[in-house]
C-alpha cells in the first residue's frame, strides 16, 4: 500500500483530495502547514487546524500538524513587503507552494516514509516523453495550474493531484456525499495571511520592521503624475495601487483613467488617461523556472500561450532568451495591465506548463 501525505488547509478541496486517496487504497496521512497566526490569534485560511482535524476524524486518517510560520515569515510574507514597497504585485501563493508547502510535505514524507505528497490543487502533473515532468491546465474554470509552474522535477516526480479535472460542483457533492464537515465551507479568496484583504493595511501595521528610505516612502503620500509628467493630484502611498487599477484612485478628471506605472524611487505613481496605455506587446521575465523544458537556450524561440495574471485568459507570444535570467516575450496580441512583480507562466499546445518568471515590465524593445 502506497503512502502519502495530504496537505489539508481545512477546506472542501484538500478533504476530497484526502477522501478520494483513501478511496483508492492509499494509507494516507493528513497534515496542516502552520504558516500564519496574527496578532489577535487568528489562523490564516491555509491553516485551519480544528477543520482539517475534524476532517481526518471523519476520514479516519493520521493526522499532524507542522509550525512552519517562520520559514513561512521569511520566504513568503518578507518578500511580499519588499516588492509592494517598491512598486511591484507579488503573487504570494506561487512562492509559497514551492519554498513552502511542497518543501516541507516533503520533509515530512522523507521522515515518515512516504511514497507522495498530495494537495487539493485542481491540475494535474504528467510525465511527458522527454522524461521531464510538468503540471498541465484542468479543464475546468477552477484550473490552478498557474499557481504551481515554480514546482521542481523532485517535487512533481512525488506529487499526486487528485481533483484534476474535476469542477468545483463535483467536489462539493463528493464531500456532502461522505459526510464531510465542510461539503459548502466557503471559498477563500484573499491572499491567506490577509484575511480583511487590506493589504496596504497589512504593510503599514508592518512598518515596525526595517523597510529602508524606499519602503517609509512607500506608505507617505505623492504625486500621481501623467506620462508628461504633469502632476494629476495626491497619491496615499503606492504600497495603496497596482498597475491596471481604475477604482479608489481619488482622481476627479471627468472620465476614467488607469495606473501605469509605478516609480517608487520617486514615489510617483503614472497614470494612463486612456486604457489603451496600458497594453504591452513585449514584457522582459526573470527569475525563471521550467517544467516541460529544462531551457530557453540562446538562439531559441518558443511559440507558447502565456498568461500575465492568474486570471488572464492567456494570449499567444514568442518567447526567446535575451540574458542570463532573462526572457523576452512578444505577444501577437498587446496584453492590458502586466503588473512587474506578477507571474507570467508559458504553456504548450497541450496546456502543459513550459516554464514562468516574474514580470519586469515593458521591454526596452517595446
């Protein structure tokens, strides 16, 4: 009998996933990461230690629980300040599967034995013809493949994704239909350790720590200015907007405008008086993972579907390399609002993960 050890948040999909192992043989164990406590006590979504308890009950599964909050502290919500201190959107959640949710399951699984590692992601991993792995694109609207293009050869070789192609309406009733405690537990939709969703709130509560000149900068006020550099009104501290952002701008110009840029060595923050200013038909990457690939060599091109956001529907693009940790990416199409600090992930023709990085910006080219 196969072992393997399920990440349980507390949550529908990680029940189903654990129920679903179990149903297919598997000696399964359940643990809960725990990543993020607040100040009043508060567990963070990821970590709700008395749902996922009550659920392994029910399961009759092994459970554990691991204190990962400082790994958690400096891999994840450390550099979460840094970017929006300097006028990035991080993406946190793709930092954190692979430095700390897959890193520490498979801790766990080294130490107690185990064959895999599990989560409730909806995706899938493969093994393609080149021996390599990668995670390929659910077919429903759940598809959270995105999320994972940072996981390494060793992590998808030992990880199982039991929802696959499921919808969310099928996990729910398969939850309902054995008796889990949280068959309608709602959704989690805010970054985990930010459960108001007040993420320049987070930043300033934050502001104990040492941020340097930049990031004190980064929560005063400044000026909102137009691609002239003609000064628009007052700005309340860029950690407070991302590129693209139309709504609670505080800008009365007649019509509506956007942010385009976001210049924190000036504390300036760029507006598009017209959307079309924010398109982009090439963007530089970097801090490049690859899953399908082992490379982008020099000299190469790589046609690819390329999603700027996790929500983005993806637009075709050539993607070749133009530096060490670099890669350039020409859309056949100009894509809206690509925020520097957020992934950009590359897929194939079978929707499987070529590779990602972290968006730059317009290239120099563009």
């Amino acid at each position: 009998m196969a072992k393997v050890i399920v990440g349980m948040s507390g949550g529908v999909d990680s029940a189903v996933a654990a129920y679903l192992l179990k149903k297919a043989g598997y000696e399964v164990i359940g643990v809960t990461l725990r990543t993020w406590e607040a100040e009043d006590g508060e567990e963070s979504r990821c970590c709700e230690i008395d749902d996922a308890r009550r659920i392994a009950e029910r399961l009759g599964i092994e459970y554990r629980t691991l204190n990962c909050t400082q790994a958690f502290r400096e891999t994840v919500v450390a550099p979460f300040i840094e970017d929006y201190v300097h006028g990035r959107t991080p993406n946190p959640c793709v930092i954190c599967n692979r430095r700390v949710k897959w890193d520490w399951m498979l801790y766990l699984a080294n130490v107690l034995q185990a064959d895999h590692i599990a989560t409730g992601h909806y995706a899938s991993v493969v093994k393609l013809d080149n021996g390599r792995f990668t995670v390929r694109r659910a077919s429903s609207k759940k598809d959270q493949a995105y999320m994972l293009y940072r996981l390494s050869q060793e992590q998808l070789a030992r990880t199982i994704l039991p929802l696959a192609d499921r919808t969310k309406e099928e996990v729910r009733a398969i939850a309902a239909q054995a008796g889990l405690p949280v068959a309608q537990k709602r959704d989690s939709q805010e970054i985990c350790f930010i459960p108001d969703d007040d993420h320049a709130g987070f930043i300033e509560r934050s502001a104990g720590q040492s941020l340097g000149s930049v990031g004190e900068a980064a929560l005063r006020p400044g000026r909102f200015v137009d691609a002239a550099g003609n000064v628009l009104g007052t700005h309340q501290g860029i950690v407070r907007y991302t590129v693209g952002q139309r709504k609670r701008l505080g800008l009365s110009l007649g019509h509506p405008v956007f942010v385009k840029e976001i210049r924190a060595q000036q504390n300036e923050i760029v507006i598009a008086l017209e959307e079309e200013e924010l398109m982009s038909r090439e963007i530089d990457v970097c801090d490049l993972h690859f899953q399908s690939v082992p490379d982008i060599g020099p000299g190469e091109e790589v046609r690819a579907a390329v999603k700027v956001r996790y929500h983005h529907e993806g637009e075709t693009a050539v993607i070749r390399r133009v530096g060490e940790d670099r890669l350039r990416i020409r859309f056949d199409r100009p894509v809206r609002a690509a925020a520097p600090g957020q992934s950009a992930v590359f897929y194939d023709d079978r929707d499987c993960v070529i590779g990602g990085g972290i968006i730059l910006g317009r290239s120099e080219e563009a």
